[in-house]
C-alpha cells in the first residue's frame, strides 16, 4: 500500500530535494532545459526572491514511501489581492510522478494552506513569478521551450483536471516565425510599415540601457495600459518588471528591445532577447562542478532564436500602426544579426496586436499553455 505524505520544506536537506527533484521527472527528456540551481534557489528563498517583497509562500514536497514523489508551492501574491480585493492560492512549481494519488495529495494539501490563509480559489501554475515558465504545457513537444517557457509531462493536465481545476482565462501562445525578409508575409509588412512611416509620426528607437530606470518605468506604464483589457489582469509593479529584466542586462542587445514613440513619448514596446535556452540545455542546472566545464564549452554558442517576449501597445495607438512598425524594425535587425527564427511567446488569443499581427507575418503556432483555477468552498 502506498504511503504518501505532503510535508513542507524546513530544512537545507530537504531544500535539495526539492530544488533536484526535476531530474526525476525529466531526466531523459530530450526537450526538457534543466533550470540554473543557482537562480532557482534564489527565487525560493524569501531573503532574495523578489516575489517576497509583495508575497509569500511555503514550498512542500510529497513523499511517497519515504522517497519525493512530487513538489508544489503555495503562495500569495498581495498585488493580485488587492487588485482584486480578495485573496488567491497561487500553485507552482508542481512536478510529480505519474501517479494521481501522488497530485491529489499535493492539491489537497494547497487546499488546506489556502484554508489556513483566508484564501478563495487555488489557481496557477506560477513559479513564483509572473514570467517564468507559466502555465502548464498542453500543446507543442516538437521542440524545447525557449526563455521563459515552461516544459512538462503531458499528464500534468490530466491531474489538474481530474483534481476540479477549470481552464482559466485563454490560453496562452507560443509563435514561431522564420527569420526571412523575402517571404511574401514579411514582404507585406514591410510595404505596409513603410506606408505607416509616410503617414504617421511613429518613431522606433532602440532602448537605452544608460537610463535603465527610466526606461523600466515606461515598461510599467505599457505593460499595465497594453494589456490591461485582458480577462484577470493584474497590474505590474516596478519589481515585477526589475524581475523580468534585471536578470538579463548582461545579454541583453539594446537594438533588439524596441521602443515606439509619438512626439517623444513611448506609446509601444517590443523586446528581444537571445534564447540562453539553447545554451542552458546543455548545462545540467551547473548542479555538478564538472558541469562548468559544459559552461566553458557551450558559453559562446550564438543562440539561432531570438526569443521575444512582449508586445504592448497603448490603447490609443491599437490602429495606428505602432505595432506593424515594431514588428517591421525587429525583423530587419533580427535578419542583420544572424537569427534564424523567431519565438513570440506567451501571447494570448485576443491580443490587439500580436495575434493578428503574428499570423499576418506567416507565424505558426506551436506551443499552447493553460492556466487553471479551483474555486475552494469558503465557511
């Protein structure tokens, strides 16, 4: 008979497991890119993760006959409570064995820390982070993910559903476009932004990395008026948006993070960034110390995609044509650089601007991620 019990993580012993307990899971798995233990220890930890400064949480790993069998995360984040004036269990880092008493252990146990903290629905997966790896992955496994993209079994859905989760919102989208200026799409584009230009007082410029406090304050403002017409939209904050891109200023290409602008004040953005996926794929999280020497092998491997991460324009500017010259001005410079193709992940199906935009330019889909949401009965 199978024991199983869910216990929450106190100890560095039990930190371990629950930071290593993916290679379980995807060992083997030609498409899974094992994540830096370095960077995914920091984000637990609530002296350094950034999610704890308007957030907690507590991680729990199922053992199953005394050896993991599984491991989830229980969080709040108070930007969503007071967004919408109650309190949510955010689910993540969930990675189990294919067994389902395995995950209904886990879900039961959310439901009682949701219980605990006053707290109204269970509903995710986030990894304690509003970017990184969202979702859970139920279409597309012809290809790795790219940055910030997520990978899991395809099982996974199975067991939130069974357990009562209901498909939340839309699903969100992975596009890939070939980097070609000669395709007839690309061509098409090309000659509608140059119209735009004649009509229009549209400017794009690269971003300015000098200035980057400035520049991430008018991330904030886009990202929050862009997208603020989908279904349970949740503000940014400046330390969701310093978490999205304080990471990566060190690979980051000014050209390729993409601002438009009407009269000098930013109306769009449009940012690229190397996919470090293609490197980090051969790296084994650097769990080991001979893992460096994969490091110094891979390091100046030139990633063939250019992996893009957001489009958001302000409501105003939605037929204008900002989006079309963004669009245009990222093609001609990924083309210059070398890249081969382009990842424009996650994008939901009724964005303004991405979706039709995306398919205008010959782009295909090929990744689709769900978010779930458990309605929990209140006393």
């Amino acid at each position: 008979m199978t024991n199983i019990q869910v216990l929450p993580v106190h100890t560095a012993r039990a930190k371990r497991h629950f930071l290593t307990f993916p290679w379980h899971i995807y060992t083997g798995d030609p498409l899974w890119v094992p994540p830096l233990l370095s960077e995914r220890s920091k984000t637990i930890d609530p002296q350094r993760g950034s999610f704890f400064k308007n957030g907690y949480a507590e991680l729990f790993i199922a053992w199953q006959n005394g050896k993991p069998g599984g491991t989830i995360v229980c969080a709040e984040d108070r930007n969503n409570t007071r967004a919408r004036g109650f309190g949510e269990c955010m689910v993540g880092f969930f990675e189990c064995v294919d067994d389902y008493a395995v995950a209904e252990a886990l879900f039961d146990r959310a439901t009682v820390w949701a219980g605990e903290h006053a707290l109204v629905s269970l509903y995710g997966t986030y990894n304690l982070d509003r970017e990184d790896s969202r979702g859970i992955l139920i279409e597309g496994r012809d290809r790795p993910p790219t940055s910030y993209c997520g990978h899991n079994p395809p099982y996974y859905q199975g067991f939130f559903e069974r357990y009562g989760f209901q498909k939340n919102g839309e699903d969100l989208l992975a596009y890939a476009i070939e980097v070609n200026l000669n395709t007839p799409e690309i061509q098409h584009m090309m000659r509608l932004a140059e119209k735009i230009r004649q009509r229009k007082k549209i400017t794009v410029r690269s971003g300015n990395l000098e200035d980057i406090d400035s520049e991430i304050d008018n991330i904030v403002e886009l990202q929050n008026r862009g997208l603020a017409h989908f279904a349970d939209f949740t503000p940014y904050t400046r330390n969701d948006i310093e978490a999205m891109i304080l990471p990566v200023l060190d690979i980051i290409d000014p050209d390729l993070v993409l601002f438009a602008e009407v009269d000098g004040r930013v109306v769009g953005w449009f940012p690229g960034v190397p996919n470090m996926n293609e490197v980090l794929i051969h790296l084994n999280g650097l769990r080991y110390p001979w893992d460096y020497l994969r490091l110094l092998k891979y390091s100046r491997l030139k990633p063939k995609c250019l992996a893009v991460k957001s489009v958001a324009v302000v409501p105003e500017q939605w037929d204008m044509g900002a989006g079309v010259l963004l669009f245009d001005e990222m093609a001609r410079r990924a083309a210059a650089m070398g890249y081969q193709w382009a990842d424009l992940s996650l994008t939901g199906e009724d964005n303004p601007d991405t979706f039709p935009l995306a398919h205008r330019m010959g782009a295909k889909i090929y990744k689709r991620y769900r978010f779930y949401r458990k309605q929990l009965e209140t006393k």
